[in-house]
C-alpha cells in the first residue's frame, strides 16, 4: 500500500447512464463494511532483512531494504502455507459483519498470489504450497454470499524488468527495462488472467499508479470490458477517475460529498503482516470508526496481514469478533445507510435511511437526556439493543429535541437509537456552510476564500503562491455558540501548515479559541465553546502557500 491521497481526475472508465451506475453501485453502497487482505511472500521475513528491523510497512520490505531481486525471489521457497484455510478466513469476515473481500492478488514485490500463466513468479510455481488461494477464496466467498474482489498493482513491479518502483529501482541488472514493455507482457496479460479465471470479481483494486499516463492507463480498459459489472477504485492513472475515492489510513472531516468512497485502514500499522508491530487500534476505536465512516457516507475497508503460516492474526481475529458481535445488534444502522443530516454531532454520530434517524451515542448524557438538534417531530424512538423496542420520550424545543435516556447506556462503545421523524430533516446546519468569506490573499479566481465553505470535495481556498502564512475568515448571519471545527487541507502528501490558529472576533479584538501544529485531511477537533459572529484560521506556518479545501464551524448546546 502506499497513500495515492484520493486525487480526483476527470475520465470514467466506463459509458454508461447515471441510472446503470447506480445499480452496477448499488451492492456496495449497501455493504459499508468490507475486509482488505495483503498476503504474499513479504510475510516470511515479516518486517526483518539481514538481522535488521526494516523500517516502514510490512509489504514494503523488499523496497525499504533495498533487498536484491534474486535474494528476495528466495523468500518464495519458504514460502509454505499450510495453515491456509479459506473457508476460514471468510468465515472470520462474515462473523464481523463484513459483507465484502478484497485480496492482494499481487503486489509492489510482482509476486503473484494466483496461479499465473503469465509469469511463473507465482505461488503455485515458485512455493511449495502448490495451491492456488485466490481460486480457494473465491469457491469459499460464493459459499458464503461474500462479494470477492482483487487489488492488483499495475504500475509499480519491483521483481519483473521494467516495472516502476518509486524512489527508482536498486537493482538496475534485475530491474532495468521498457515499462511499457512491462504493462504489454505482464500487469494487462495478468489483470486479463485474474477477469476470467476466477468468475465474478466484484472490486478490482489498482494501486500506486506510478509512471502512468493516459495512453497506458488505456491498455487495461478493453480488459476490465471483461467484466462489465465490477467496480473499480481510483488508483488506475492516467486521469481516470474510477468508481470510487480511497482514502488511505484516515476519514475525511467532513466526509466526500457527491462521491462514493472507501477509507481503507490497518489495525495496526502496517499492512503486510509484521511479526513485532504489536501497535493495535482496539475494538472500541473500530467500531467508532464505522460508524463514524458510514455516518459520512463511506465504506470501511479495514486489513488483515496473514502470517507466512496463512494465519491471520489472532489480535485481528479478536477485534473482528468483537465488532461482529455490535454488528448483531446495530448492523440496521450501518448497511445501506446514508449520512445523517447533521454536521456535527457531539456526543457521536448519525446515520439515516428515509424516514428513520439512527443515532449512534459514543459519549451517553450523564443526566439522561440526549440533546440532537433536530426541530423534526419523532413518531417513535427506541434503542436497537433493547429487543422490546420500549419507546423512549421526546420533545421538540426550538432548534433542539430532548430524547430522555436510561441513566446508563446499553453499550459503553456505540448505543445505537432508532429514530422515527415527520417529513425531511430539519437540522442545525454549521453557521459557515456556503459563505462567501474573506482572505489574506488567494491565488487566483478558482481559490478563492468562498471554495472554503462550498461543502465541495473539488474546490479549495489557497493564498497567493509566494505566501507561507495566511487568514481565512468567516462571518455568520448571527452570533452562534461554536465548539468544534472539521477542517481539510489538501496540500499533497506531506501536507503544508505546521502552525495555526483558530480565532473569533471580541469587539475588535482576536481571541485564540483552538491552537495546533498541523492540519491535514481528517482534522476534527473540540474546543470551549465560544459566542462570536465572526472566526478565522489564522495560518502562522506552512510550507506551502496555505490551502483549506474545507472549513467547518459548528454549534454546540
């Protein structure tokens, strides 16, 4: 894996009406929860090369160390999975609640997890397993009603001659060659094998899209004819958008609006199986994540890193156990759900389809009475883990509706309530949604402070090119009593602000109310609430001129 960002291009990959590509989505739109598989012959030196820990992701190794291509082709004879069990792993999927699997069929390494025709740097004849785990899968998911998809890197191929490797290749005897030489013999031969072997493939995941222009990127379209049906990310190059944004690692402020999109995340840190990275995100924090995703309109494509055995881990297995056992219980409120109407909610999350509201409570009121600003009236309201659906009381104050709650909460985690309302939502929206703003500087007429506030993935405010710090301000209809901040900077992999600062007008005078370093995309963040009309982030450092794609300012009670 390594994080493209979710750079947004302009070509689709396939003609069809908007009508054929929401029912090709629709499957996936409904599942919100899937599981990422990167398996392959990484896993046998599991993050250690010539007695040295390698620093960086698990998969990674052979790049990160600089490790020869016949040395690391050696990893291959000890590469024997006879633990392997598909039924198993898939089973482990299911019980989580996942309704979807992606496997690496091969990666950055050009190790192939199928049986290849194409090139016998494979696992059927380069291991002594003699199997084919992709063929296993497939056979097992069908069982199982588990939709099945392949990441596959088409660009980046450290083993095979003439495959990109980023940073450049460090072992120019093995390496160097025709890249286009590489996509005509192996990544568009291979991509076809995977399309027509194996049946159905519901996703096909490219990745890392190095080296590829439009011309190469258009190698692989007659091969994805194939399959008509399949769904494919936006990793591919060459100014094609895809189906599908992919946030790698983070949720997005303020989610992607306008698009369909998947944030992919390890458990731990990295993304083939490591054998001493022990630094593992709990069950608690996944389950928030999910819903945290879905309350944003986004999928969760969360990995699992086999061993060299074919074992998945058993800290994954636990913490999939568990998230299985909250889906039981709230799945209603996750598969097929849209976001909520609410742009911040701070006690938790919200999530809806149609008529009824789930509200997913991570933090429970302590007096009993859960405050959502909603002027909707409620017909019923009831917690998803209470079987008798006992209804709950409501009333409508204002902008705001009291539900009372049991004084102790169902689940310490996520307490799910199903919400009934009359007629569309009526929510408190964020006082700085689609205003025109004002800024230091801006870089020209497509940047200027109002993108900012536009609720729009595709536009951003940016300063002057020459600037390193800068202002952008807003100013509400009213004085409002501010909370909370989402922001999104977009300035490239690195990001650009290291030092700001979030201040609100006092008379004539700034106040500091929210002070930190960097920002990046998935910026959300508390503070005292403060009463004021007008706030602005107040950009001290960066290295970059700054840009914000999106600045959001929200109410609190």
């Amino acid at each position: 894996m390594f994080c493209a960002g979710a750079a947004l291009a302009q070509q689709s990959l396939v003609q069809e009406t908007k009508e054929q590509h929401e029912a090709r989505m629709a499957w996936w739109k409904d599942a919100r929860f899937g599981m990422f598989i990167h398996w392959g012959i990484y896993s046998v030196p599991a993050g250690t090369y010539d007695g040295k820990q390698i620093p960086g992701i698990g998969e990674w190794i052979m790049n990160r160390g600089k490790i020869p291509v016949a040395r690391y082709a050696e990893y291959a004879k000890e590469f024997n999975p006879v633990e392997f069990n598909a039924d198993a792993w898939v089973n482990i999927a299911k019980n989580a609640g996942m309704k979807y699997i992606v496997i690496t069929s091969k990666h950055h390494d050009g190790f192939a997890m199928f049986h290849s025709e194409t090139s016998s740097y494979n696992i059927y004849d380069a291991t002594p397993f003699k199997r084919d785990p992709i063929a296993e899968l497939t056979a097992a998911c069908k069982k199982a009603g588990i939709r099945f998809g392949l990441y596959y890197s088409q660009a980046q191929d450290w083993h095979h001659r003439g495959g990109a490797a980023n940073g450049g290749h460090w072992d120019p005897a093995a390496q160097d060659g025709s890249f286009d030489d590489y996509l005509d013999k192996i990544a568009v031969p291979q991509v076809r094998e995977i399309l027509t072997k194996y049946g159905p493939i519901s996703v096909l995941w490219f990745d890392t899209p190095t080296n590829m222009t439009k011309e190469r990127a258009e190698k692989f379209i007659p091969v994805l004819k194939l399959q008509p049906q399949i769904i494919v990310n936006n990793r591919l190059g060459g100014g094609f958008e895809g189906d599908l944004s992919t946030p790698e690692q983070y949720i997005p402020a303020t989610g992607i609006p306008g698009k369909d999109w998947e944030t992919c995340m390890t458990m731990n840190d990295t993304w083939g199986y490591k054998s001493y990275d022990d630094h593992w995100k709990s069950s608690d924090d996944l389950i928030q994540k999910i819903s945290d995703i879905a309350s944003k309109g986004g999928n969760f494509l969360l990995n699992v890193g086999p061993t060299s055995k074919g074992v998945i881990p058993q800290p994954s297995v636990d913490r999939l156990a568990t998230m299985g056992k909250w889906m039981k219980v709230n799945s209603e409120a996750i598969y097929g759900s849209s976001p909520g109407p609410f742009s911040y909610l701070q006690w938790g999350r919200a999530t809806r389809k149609g008529d009824m509201l789930y509200l997913h409570v991570f933090n429970w009121p302590a007096g009993g009475k859960l405050k959502v600003p909603l002027q909707n009236k409620v017909t019923t309201a009831y917690l998803l883990a209470d079987a008798s659906k006992k209804k709950l009381s409501t009333k409508n104050e204002g902008d705001w509706l009291t539900i009372n709650v049991p004084a102790t909460a169902p689940d310490s985690v996520d307490s799910v309530i199903s919400m009934r309302i009359e007629g569309a939502p009526v929510a408190l929206k964020s006082p700085s949604a689609g205003k025109s703003g004002a800024a230091s500087s801006t870089a020209g007429p497509d940047f200027g402070p109002e993108k900012a506030f536009d609720g729009s993935p595709d536009s951003r405010w940016k300063a002057a090119g020459d600037q390193r710090s800068g202002w952008l301000e807003v100013t509400f209809d009213k004085p409002a009593k501010i909370g909370h901040a989402s922001m999104v900077e977009n300035a490239g992999r690195g990001q650009g602000i290291r030092k700001f600062r979030l201040e609100y007008k006092d008379g004539s005078e700034w106040k500091p109310a929210l002070e930190g370093t960097t920002i990046g995309r998935a910026f959300s963040k508390e503070f005292t609430p403060v009463v004021a009309e007008t706030f602005r982030l107040n950009v001290l450092e960066s290295t970059v001129a700054p840009q914000i794609d999106e600045l959001q300012l929200d109410i609190v009670p």
